[in-house]
C-alpha cells in the first residue's frame, strides 16, 4: 500500500475535480516545483490510484439523448448467475455504468441511450437473452442537479485545506 501524505491527497483531489489542469499549474497548486510534483504524480499513477483521464462531454449539445436510471433483480441468486448478467452487460455501450447494491434490487444500471425506444430495445435485447433478469424499474432523469468528484478530503478524515 503507498503511503499518501497531505500533498499525495491534495493531487489526487485537484485532479478529480480538474483533469486538465496542467502540470506545471498542479505543481505550483500543491507548492512544489516542477520535477517533484511530476514524480508524485507518476508515483500515484504507477500505484493505480490515478485510474485514467477523461472528458465530460456535454451530451446535450452533441445529440438527443435520454440517461436512465434501472433498477434490475435477478431471477436467481447464485455467483453464476451474477457473472452471466455482468458478462452480458459488458459488450452494451449504452450500459455507461453498473453497481451491485445490497437491500431490494441486485443491481442499479446507468443507461444513455438516443431515447425511450432504444433503451426499450436493450431492455427487450436483455430480456430475450436470457441472462436472468427477472424485473427491472426504470427511472428518466429529466434533469442533472449534480455531479461532482469524491470528497476525498473527508473520506479520509482529513480537514479541508482548500
């Protein structure tokens, strides 16, 4: 396990928030020069802290499309009956991501699709192959309120320094 100090944490939290920024900026944010700032990052990259960049694409402006929150329960609770519905999600674009919950429902899907009908479709594609889905609960988000990157700081107990 690497050892984080306060400017490991303080990296990874600018980061999450700001993937761009560059690296000479993210250097003088965590006060450090260039050389060292860059080897902390390589560090945390190396260690898989850092699990990628990416950009947020404002969907909205690029094409209609519709986000949708499912619900999904499984016919059957067996661990081979978890992997093949994870293994039939993996090939589906639309399912942008996936989480195994506790309490009701075996999972909560996050599915960007052009609109109703063609989550319709992956929903009709999931039921006819088989892959144990029993029932399913769709939620339409009309809006996005808020979306933001992990309070690292307070997942680790750490006061707030920025």
């Amino acid at each position: 396990m690497l050892k984080l100090d306060d400017r490991d944490l303080k990296i990874l939290a600018i980061l999450s928030r700001e993937g761009r920024i560059s690296k000479a900026e993210l250097a003088k944010r965590v006060n450090l020069s260039a050389a060292p700032a860059w080897e902390r990052l390589r560090r945390l990259e190396e260690a898989g802290l850092i699990a990628g960049y990416r950009a947020e694409i404002a969907l909205k402006k690029l094409a209609p499309h519709v986000t949708v929150f499912m619900a999904a329960e499984l016919e059957s609770h067996r661990a081979q009956d978890f992997q093949l519905f994870e293994r039939a999600l993996s090939p589906l674009d639309e399912v942008v991501a996936c989480w195994a919950v506790g309490g009701g429902f075996d999972y909560i899907l996050q599915i960007v699709t052009r609109d109703i009908d063609a989550y319709q479709r992956l929903v009709d594609h999931l039921l006819e192959a088989k892959v144990g889905l029993s029932r399913y609960f769709t939620y339409v988000v009309t809006k996005s309120v808020k979306l933001t990157a992990p309070p690292l700081v307070r997942l680790l107990g750490m006061p707030a320094q920025e």
